[in-house]
C-alpha cells in the first residue's frame, strides 16, 4: 500500500527545511514517526506497509501543528478557493487518522 495523502495545517514563517526519507518503505506494525515543520512534513519513508500502525508526529517547529491521514485516491484532495485543503469535503471513511495541536517538544 502506498503512504497515505497527508495534509498538513501550519502557522507561521514561510521558510521550510524541507527533506526527504532514506527508507524506501516501513514494515506493519512498526512506528512510523513523520517530522512537522513550518511548511514542510517528512515521512519516515516513501511507502508503509498495509496493516495497523502507529504514527508518531514530531514537530521541530516554533508553531502548533495539526496532521491528518486521509486515504490516497486517484485524484487531488479537495481544495478550498484559497487553495488549502478542505477538510471537510473529505468523506470521514476515507480519514485514517488526526492529530491537532503538536507543540514543539
């Protein structure tokens, strides 16, 4: 199974340290923790394996930070006029997981 669309909801500076995962895939049943930064999130890992997993959010950044897990379809995720996502156009079938409020630490 391919990692699933991720939206990520941040507030402030416009910089990003950006960056890639040096793992091509994680195993099921293994933590899988996705680093949050202003602007930027970093998987552990191209790909994660079918099957329950726990996703740790770990912000590095100043700001609070929230990351949703939506299911990948064929398509772009919805969007708002602004171009953010519209998270509530996204069916709640299709929602894996979220996590608000991450402070740095």
């Amino acid at each position: 199974m391919a990692l699933p669309a991720l939206l990520l909801a941040a507030c402030g500076s416009d910089e990003s340290t950006g960056g890639t995962s040096s793992d091509a895939s994680a195993a099921a049943g293994e933590a899988n923790t996705f680093v949050l930064d202003e602007w930027s999130i970093v998987p552990p890992s191209a790909e994660i394996a079918a099957g329950e997993t726990e996703i740790i959010a770990e912000n590095v950044g100043v700001e609070s930070h929230e990351i949703v897990i939506v299911r990948a379809g064929d398509g772009p995720l919805p969007t708002k006029e602004d171009g953010s996502v519209d998270e509530d156009a996204i069916p709640e079938a299709d929602v894996g997981g979220r996590d608000r409020g991450h402070r740095r630490g």
